[in-house]
C-alpha cells in the first residue's frame, strides 16, 4: 500500500546538471557535445539547463555517448519533472484555498463525507477527491449543467454548493448500488407495493424498498443533507438504464417522506431522461412538470 505522507524531498537534480557533470569531466565543449548527439549547440544549452526533457531518443544518445544507461537519464528526467509539477501543484493548490469559503467542508466534514480536522492544501485535495476534480476550479464546469436546474427553482434558499456537495456524494452512494435496467412499466406496476411498505414500523421499511426499487432500475439513496442544502429529494439520470432518486431525510413528518418519493417517482415516470429535478424543502415550483409529478399516480 502507497503511503501518500511517505518523504518528498524539496529538490531534485536536474538530468542535465549531472549531464553538464559528464560533459566537463570528458573535457568536452557544448558545441563537440551538440555535434556527438546529432542536436544544435543551442539544443543542447536548453537541455544543460533543464528546458529540454530528456527523451528516450536522447537517453540512447547519451548512453552511447557517455557509457551511463538510458534508464539512469530516464529516472533522473522522470524524477525531475515530478518535482517541478509537484512545486507547480502547491501553487495551484494555494489558489485554490480561495474556494474554500464558499464549500461547507466543515458539514461535509461532520457527516464524515471527508475526513476530519484538515486545513489548506490538504483540504483542498480533500475536495477535489470528493467532487472526483482534478481542481476545484473545475467545479463550475463540472456541474454547470446542475447549477443551472437549481437556480430555476423559486424555492432557492440553499447555499449552491451545499446542494452540490448532496448531489455529488448521491451519485458516489449510487455507484455502488447494484441495479436491474430501468423499467418503467414495472416501477409503475410495483407502485402499490412500494406504497405498502408506509405500513412498516419504524425505519424497517427501508432496506426492502431500497432492494425493491434496484430491481426496477431506480438507485434510491437516502442521505442526509449538509448545511445550508434545504433539499428534500432529487431525481437524476446516471445512465439510460439507471435512474438516481435521493431523498434528504428532511421530514417532519412520514407523510412528507413518502409523499416526496412518490413525487420524485412521478418524474421518473413522465419525464425526459435528459432531465434532472430537484425540489425543496417547502418550495413553491408550480412548473407544469412538478406539478404533473404532485399529480402522478399514488397508488393508495
């Protein structure tokens, strides 16, 4: 197992200073070295100053020319570069702490979706890994499409990223969620019997219906929402043959649970599969489409 909090040194040796090594023991110009490896003078100076990678080509040169093995020059370009992206890594990831104020890391935190007690850079990665970025200036782009649909909504309320961070970490749980093809005429079928399990005490009900709902295609993910994210479900297309439904668990009431579900059922059932829905605690969206999902079929 990699352990990522293994050493880095801060330094690493350029190829071509331990080139320029070579070339001054053998008593050699630039200009008789540019001429041995086939390169112009001026090749040569960018590559003594480590503007210039070392190539395989240029490795086999130099191991015909200087007896050290191609591997030695590609390990030591190979090592060499890491250092520099790694430097340019922590200056990218020092701009990034400016995306900080803006994500609720520290809710995400509490509900153990990353991990505790993490600061500055560290964070940053942290968030990255979480929202699966190579940086969080990508966030925008990423989930544009998403941020787009929520600003529809008259309900919103909410800070954007906390919804975001709901969203994303739905998508992470139902990843994991094996599911039959979706079928719409047997999730519209099984409809009476998910509406029986209202009837089971407690939170009993849940694994049954969750099971249930896999086998028609629906990835139903129950999650609690961060801060700030007054959400109370989501219906999103993860592929053409499988659907997420996410529920919050902010209910006062079984009620509003199941009345949520059986909305959210109701966009899974009437509308596109290029489309995505999110509703909210206590929202007023009386588009035609939330309001044909209200008006779905409820099996009673």
């Amino acid at each position: 197992m990699s352990n990522q909090n293994a050493f880095q040194p801060d330094y690493a040796v350029s190829p071509g200073e331990v080139l320029d090594e070579h070339r001054e023991a053998a008593a050699m110009t630039q200009m008789e070295l540019a001429q041995r490896l086939g390169f112009t003078t001026k090749h040569v100076n960018r590559l003594l100053a480590g503007l210039e990678p070392v190539t395989p080509e240029t490795a086999l040169k130099l191991e015909a020319v200087f007896g050290l093995p191609a591997r030695l020059w590609l390990g030591l370009e190979a090592r060499y570069r890491e250092h520099l992206a790694r430097e340019s890594e922590q200056l990218r990831l020092q701009d990034e702490q400016s995306w900080l104020p803006q994500v609720p890391h520290r809710s995400l935190s509490k509900l153990g979706w990353i991990p505790a007690g993490l600061r500055g850079n560290d964070l940053v990665r942290a968030l990255r890994a979480f929202f699966s970025v190579g940086s969080l200036d990508y966030l925008p782009e990423v989930w544009g499409d998403v941020q787009a649909t929520y600003r529809k909504s008259q309900a919103f309320q909410s800070h954007e990223w906390a919804m975001l961070a709901w969203l994303a970490q739905g998508e992470r749980v139902a990843e994991q969620l094996p599911c039959a093809p979706f079928d719409g005429a047997a999730l519209r079928a099984a409809l009476p019997e998910i509406r029986a399990f209202s009837l089971r005490p407690d939170a009993s009900f849940v694994e049954p219906l969750v099971a249930r709902c896999a086998s028609n295609g629906v990835a139903l993910v129950f999650l609690p929402a961060p801060d700030g994210a007054r959400v109370c479900g989501a219906t999103r297309w993860l592929s053409k043959d499988k659907v997420l439904v996410q529920l919050s668990l902010r209910y006062e009431s079984d009620d509003q649970l199941w009345f949520t579900l059986f909305h959210e059922f109701g966009h899974v059932l009437l509308h596109g599969k290029r489309e995505q829905f999110i509703d909210f605690d206590g929202g007023q969206d009386e588009t035609d489409q939330e309001q044909e999902a209200n008006d779905s079929p409820r099996a009673s």
